[in-house]
C-alpha cells in the first residue's frame, strides 16, 4: 500500500507567503481578515486594577448618587413650600378684595347721610354756609 501523500501530486507549500494583489473593481476575493499583530519586543501583559482605585471609584459614585438625590429632595421639599405659599398669597389676596368692597360699601356718601340722619338725628342745613374770616393781628395776640 502506498502512503497518501504520493497518490497526490502537491507541492509543499513555500516558505515565505506569496504576495497577493486585489483589483478593486468588484473582481478578485476580498483581503483576508486582519490577525492579530504579535510584538516581538516583550509579552502583552494585562495590568491588574489596584483595589483601592476601584474602592475610590465605588466610594466617588456612591457619594455622587447620594448628592443627586439629596438635591432632588430638595428641589421637591422647596417645589411644595412654593406651593403652599402661593395658596396662601392667593387667599390673602382674596380677602383683602373683599375688605376693600366692604369698605367701599361703608364708606359710600349715600349711606353715611342715612345714618346721620336716622341715628343720630342731623338734619342737612337750608342755608349756605358763612366764610369764616380769621384775623392774623389777634391770632398772634392770642398765641403765647
């Protein structure tokens, strides 16, 4: 029996790879995809993370989520007051409209004639009232 590899005719294959030229017009095989470029100076080593750098991250973010919502808290707590405080503005407002028209009321020529007459008994004049002339010399007489 022979051995397999002389039944076939193949050439081993060379040493140094062939160089391979492509046409870019829609023609050829597509380039190979890219390997992995070894370094030949020194191995790739991959650098281990000191546990206090990752201890400080976890502490920096734990204090950042803490102060975002220690802010939104209050930003809600202030939110609210500044709620409240309009309501009261607006029935503030609302009472001193009404204490304005009860004053307005009050205060109408019409009704303070009424009284006068009817409770305590004034009565409106049928003649002109008299100028009332002030004499300076004895004004100052009269002022010590």
């Amino acid at each position: 029996m022979k051995p397999f590899d002389e039944d076939l005719d193949v050439a081993p294959p060379p040493s140094e790879p062939k160089e391979r030229r492509y046409v870019y017009n829609g023609g050829g095989s597509p380039p190979p995809a890219r390997e992995e470029i070894r370094r030949g100076n020194r191995p790739v080593t991959r650098r281990r993370r000191s546990p206090f750098n990752l201890i400080l991250a976890m502490v920096l973010v734990s204090i950042l989520i803490v102060l975002y919502v220690w802010n939104k808290l209050t930003v809600n707590r202030l939110a609210m007051e500044i709620n409240d405080l309009q309501m009261q503005c607006q029935k503030v407002q609302y009472s001193n409209e009404v204490l304005r028209a009860e004053v307005n009321r009050k205060s109408s020529l019409e009704r303070i004639g009424k009284i006068a007459t009817d409770k305590l008994g004034m009565t409106y004049t049928k003649t002109q009232p008299v100028p009332l002339d002030i004499d300076e010399q004895r004004l100052e007489k009269l002022q010590p």
